[in-house]
C-alpha cells in the first residue's frame, strides 16, 4: 500500500515554509494590465513583525536567509546520521525528499511584475524557473520517490526506512484512502506537532533536538504554547476576515467575468483547486491541451486579479486592517512578547 504521509512537517522543512518563502503570488483582467508595481504595499512591515523576525529570521537578507537555511540542513543531517548510526544503518545523505524554496530576489521569479504576470500567470502551471506539468511528465511521477539501496535486501531497506521514518502510518495515525488508489496518512487531531516527531523514527528526533537549540524551536516551548497558539488563532481570524477591500476586490473580478470569489486569496486558490487533482494517484490521465486550458485560465484570472488588486488600492487597505489587529494583539500581549523576544536572543 502506497501512503503519502501529511503529517506536520519536521523541523527544517517546518523552518523552510515559515521563514524564508517571502514571495506573494498575484494576478488579475485579460491581457490588459494596469502598469503598476505593488510591491512596495505588499511587503509592509506590521507590528508583530519585530517578534516574529527575532524567530523565523525572516528580516535578514536572502544570502543571510540560505546561510541560516544550510545551518540548519547541516545541523539536521548530523543529527540524523548520529542516530541511524545509533540504530545500526549508514544513512544515506538524500534520503529526505528536497523543498525548492522560491527566494524573492531569484532570478526569473516576479509575481509582482504585470508582464511576467501576462505569461505565467501565478506561477503554478508553469513558470521561468521550470515546473510545467505535461500529462506525460505529471503521470510519470511515483508516488514514492524514496531511493532504494543495491546493498540492501528489501527486509533490511524495510528496516532501514522504519528507522529513518517511524513505523508505518497504520500503526499510530490515520490513514485516508484517496481517489486513484493513493493514501494519505495524517495525526489523530489530539497530537501535537511534539507527539508527531517523537514517532517518525530519526527524522523526529533530530527535529525533536533542534527544537531545543534554535529560536524557532520556541513555538514548542511550553512556555511560549499560549502566546504562541493564540497568534496562530489571530492569523487564522485575519485569513477568514471578509474586509472591505476584499468586497470591492470581489466585485470587481466580478465585473471582468470572474464570479464566485469573496476574498482576494481566492483567485490563486481556484488555480490550485484545479491544478492538486493533477498530482500522480490523484487524478491522473489528463493531457497535455487540458493543461494548457488550465494555464489559460491561470493567466487570465491572474491578470484580472492583479487589475482588481491595483483598481481598489487593495494592498493598502488589507495592510491597514492587519496592521489594526496586530497593534491591539501587541499591546494585549507584550509581556509575553517580549519574553519571547529575549529567549530568542539567547538562542540566536
């Protein structure tokens, strides 16, 4: 049975999607584009920013950012080296399947540019930095792509991948029987991010160590847990918040022919909607002129999206409404904030 895990993800890939992706993907109306750079209103600097950057190192520059990232990849493969060496296995460096993160000074990469816009829409069918998903490409792809071992025999690369990983996910999670025979495989709800590495074998425990030793290893403190769960809950509440700037985005891709969207996050979203069912095991079989209709259909919205953006001076206002939010966590939470700012100092 093939299972694709979607647990949380361990500690340096967690450290990846929060601290270094800083690109936003836009869009907009058909190949008219308004010539407007919005990037300056997209990147704004909010109160919660000073506490947050101390962890995530999200305010230092991208070379500092890949710096920090191969700090913590190294630190990662020592740690899980020592430990399948502890179990009895040689590790195999490359084991753990790579994150591509798109830096925001990466050449070719401009989401914020109305002409890139115009050819690649949001980026996500395809774009310059490669990515495209032909039928032929997308169905070609395992499920699993987890090197196997000449020197092994199958029970010993069993063996091997247990410890690596942790048993399989019929013996602690919930497995989920998906659309082409694929599974997935995901915590009981009750877990915590803790619980989930404590089962997946050396990976788990090098994330449950670095946890201990880095800044961003916090957010698992027992310590920071409150402070901590009630941000995620501040930035759930800012990401379902119907704003105004949100109802005029919406009419107004309503009025170029994109109907159905309430928040401006939406237009990307629809993309993704009809780009996941793609994936290998999922929904496979589509060829290569379906895709290309997707793409046309990514373009145009991205287009109308990015219009619609610069039309109703969104950025600007949806800056001002966090910033509202942020201000009031802040002064609820300063003290707890603060603590938080020290402890990361120590660590950094």
């Amino acid at each position: 049975m093939a299972v694709a895990r979607n647990t949380r993800r361990l500690f340096t890939i967690a450290v990846l999607a929060a601290a270094l992706s800083s690109c936003t993907t836009l869009g907009s109306n058909a190949n008219n584009i308004a010539p407007t750079d919005i990037t300056e209103t997209i990147h704004f600097a909010f109160p919660l920013d000073e506490y947050m950057n101390a962890i995530w190192g999200s305010s230092l520059s991208p070379d500092a950012q890949r710096a920090r990232l191969e700090q913590i990849s190294q630190r990662s493969e020592e740690l899980i080296t020592q430990c399948m060496h502890d179990a009895g296995f040689d590790y195999d460096p490359g084991t753990l399947n790579d994150s591509r993160i798109l830096w925001g000074d990466e050449e070719g990469w401009n989401p914020t540019n109305p002409e890139w816009i115009a050819q690649w829409g949001y980026g996500i069918i395809d774009s310059p930095l490669g990515g495209g998903c032909t039928a032929s490409r997308c169905s070609s792809l395992p499920v699993s792509a987890a090197p196997e071992n000449p020197r092994r025999t199958p029970a010993e690369q069993k063996a091997y991948f247990r410890a690596l990983w942790g048993p399989p996910c019929e013996d602690w999670g919930i497995v989920t029987e998906m659309a082409g025979g694929a599974f997935s495989c995901s915590e009981p709800p009750e877990w915590t991010t803790m619980q989930v590495w404590e089962v997946l074998g050396c990976q788990g425990q090098a994330s449950l160590q670095m946890a201990t030793e880095s800044p961003q290893g916090l957010q698992h403190d027992d310590e920071f847990a409150p402070l901590f769960a009630a941000i995620w809950q501040m930035q759930g509440s800012l990401r379902s918040d119907i704003t105004d700037a949100d109802i005029d985005w919406a009419l107004c891709m309503a009025n170029a022919g994109f109907l159905g969207f309430e928040r401006q996050s939406d237009g990307e979203r629809s993309i993704w909607d009809m780009y996941r069912p793609m994936t290998p095991g999922i929904r496979p079989g589509l060829t290569d002129d379906e895709i290309r209709d997707i793409q046309q259909i990514e373009i145009e919205t991205a287009i109308a999206d990015f219009n619609c953006q610069t039309s109703t001076d969104f950025w600007a206002r949806q800056n001002a409404h966090r910033t509202g939010v942020e201000t009031q966590f802040v002064n609820d939470h300063r003290a707890a904030l603060t603590a938080l700012l020290d402890a990361a100092e120590q660590r950094n």
